[in-house]
C-alpha cells in the first residue's frame, strides 16, 4: 500500500535532486518517485549494525557528543 511522506528539505538540495531524478529516470511523470524510492531504498539498506557489538561500547563515562563521534570506531 503506497505510504505519503511529506518533508521539508533545503531548496538547493530539492533543486539538484529534481535534476539528478530527471537526468536518471527522464523528464516524465514518475520520475521524482523512482528517484525517491531509490534513494530510500539505499539509504535504508545501509549502515546495519550489529547492537550486541555497540553495547560494551556504548556504556561509557563520555559524555554523549564524544559517543556519537566514536561509538562506531571499534566495530572495524
């Protein structure tokens, strides 16, 4: 069942996808919405972590700026 998500997003950046999408998928009606699902599809596929490696790091006396930035460092 298609779903509608409604988002605000930087007007340069909405100007340079539109383009990016009709360069890829024509400059016909659909094409934002392959683009759309594309970059949602990537975007969601990636970066998988495995949480039972991330809870030893995560339990920590740094403070939360100092986590964002190296929480992931020891999982390579």
């Amino acid at each position: 069942m298609p779903e509608t998500i409604k988002v605000e997003v930087d007007e340069a950046l909405a100007t340079r996808f539109r383009k990016r999408a009709m360069e890829r998928y024509g400059y016909k009606k659909g094409a934002m919405k392959k683009a759309m699902e594309e970059a949602m599809r990537r975007y969601s596929a990636s970066g998988r972590a495995d949480w039972a490696k991330l809870e030893g790091v995560l339990k920590s006396d740094k403070d939360s700026v100092w986590l964002q930035h190296h929480a992931w460092d020891d999982l390579d």
